[in-house]
C-alpha cells in the first residue's frame, strides 16, 4: 500500500503540540528563546492540508497547559485547522507541558477511543522517533495494544523550505532530539513535568488521573493530588 493509500485509512490523526508564543497564538518555526528549531507553523500547516487531502474522521490536537493561560495552546490549535478547514472534526486534549505526557494524557483520556481504529501522528520528522518511542513504552504499561501510529513527517505534507531556511536552528533540533533517544534507550531519561506539578496544582486536584500515569500518581511529589482524580479506566 502507498503512502497516499495508506494515509486515506486513517480514522484519527494525532497532532503534538509545537511551541507557541502565548501572546499572539503564533506558531514559530523557530523557538526564540532556544534557538531550536519548532517547526510549529509547518507542523499545524501540514495538518490543516493532510485534513483536506485524506479527510480523517477525526484530529485529535494535543497540547501541554501553561502555568498560567491553562489551555490556550489547544485552543489555539484548533483554531488554526479550523480556519483553514472548517469541515473537519477537532478535538482537544490538554496534558502536561511535555511529549511524554502528551501521550499520558491521550492515553487516559481517550484511550479506550482510539482501540481498533486505524491512527496517525503528524510531527516534524525529527520529532517522530522520539515520540513513537514514548507511544511503545507507555502503550506496554498501559496494555492497551494500540499498536505503533502510522507516522506522518509534517515535511512530507508540506514543507516550504524549512530545513533549508533554519539549517543552524534545525541541526541544534536534531541533535537535541539525538541525546534525548539515547537517554531514553539508557534508562536516563528525566520528566520534568515531575518537578512542575505545583504549577497545575488546581488541574491535577481534580483531575490527576487525567494528566499522570497510575504510579505518578503514587509519586511522592504527587502526594497532594494523587488520592482525588477518578479511578483510571483502562
């Protein structure tokens, strides 16, 4: 099957969150602060037009909260898609601010949904590998079996010369995301969202089970939240 045949079988398309500068809900390639390349203008581009080209019934946007504007990055995502696509079904899922516990939260909040549907995830290509990786991983400790995403490369949809146009920015990326595969791999791999919980303090009250794993939420810095979110459905 090829890749277009392949794409027009998705049911769900998963779309990590890129940086966004808070102020304006811009989308920058490059990440001002870092230098690091973001790729967040071509991730949610490609998005909106793997939208209009394949249809998936369903974009499931998924976004870390602020300390202090909670859920403005998916809102601000959807908003993107939907302006340039108004016909297509978005949902939003909010998690703490890190790939992994993107796809924490995914997990405990829908992943009964995306059992026996046929899913994607939509990244930049340096973003892919490590976000797959953490899919493998928490999938297993789940036991849901979803089983790998069909990884979708913003760049192959569409890409205006990005690479290209940040080459220093986007060569610091790829090597940033290099130490964190083989930190992962090693075992070594630190979560900072763990360090960051007193920032989501309200969130996690209520809803801890939608944000941590089940032995986060035993974690002793958790303490505080652990005993109040609904039982976990898995």
């Amino acid at each position: 099957m090829s890749g277009e045949e392949l794409f027009s079988t998705v049911d769900v398309l998963i779309v990590p969150s890129p940086a966004v500068q808070h102020d304006a809900c811009i989308f920058p390639d490059v990440e001002p602060q870092s230098g690091l390349s973001v790729g967040g203008k071509v991730r949610l581009t490609a998005a909106t037009e793997f939208s209009i080209r394949y249809a998936p019934r369903l974009i499931v946007v998924v976004g870390g909260m602020d300390q202090h504007d909670r859920f403005r990055m998916t809102g601000a995502m959807k908003d993107f898609v939907l302006e340039r696509n108004p016909r297509t079904n978005v949902k939003t899922v909010n998690s703490l601010p890190c790939t992994r516990h993107n796809i924490v939260a995914l997990f405990n909040q829908i992943g009964e949904e995306l059992q026996n549907k046929k899913v994607a995830v939509l990244s930049n290509d340096y973003h892919l590998p490590r976000f797959l990786a953490f899919w493998s991983k928490l999938d297993e400790a789940y036991d849901l079996k979803l089983g790998r995403p069909i990884p979708v490369a913003a760049e192959r949809i569409h890409d205006a010369g990005h690479r290209d146009g940040y080459a220093a920015a986007y060569g610091k990326r790829l090597r940033a995301e290099a130490d964190g595969i083989a930190h992962l791999r090693a075992g070594e791999y630190f979560d900072k969202c763990m360090d960051k919980l007193d920032d989501f303090a309200d969130e996690l009250r209520q809803h801890a089970d939608w944000y941590l794993t089940p032995q986060e939420r035993a974690d002793p810095r958790a303490a505080n939240f652990r005993f109040l979110g609904r039982p976990l459905k898995t």
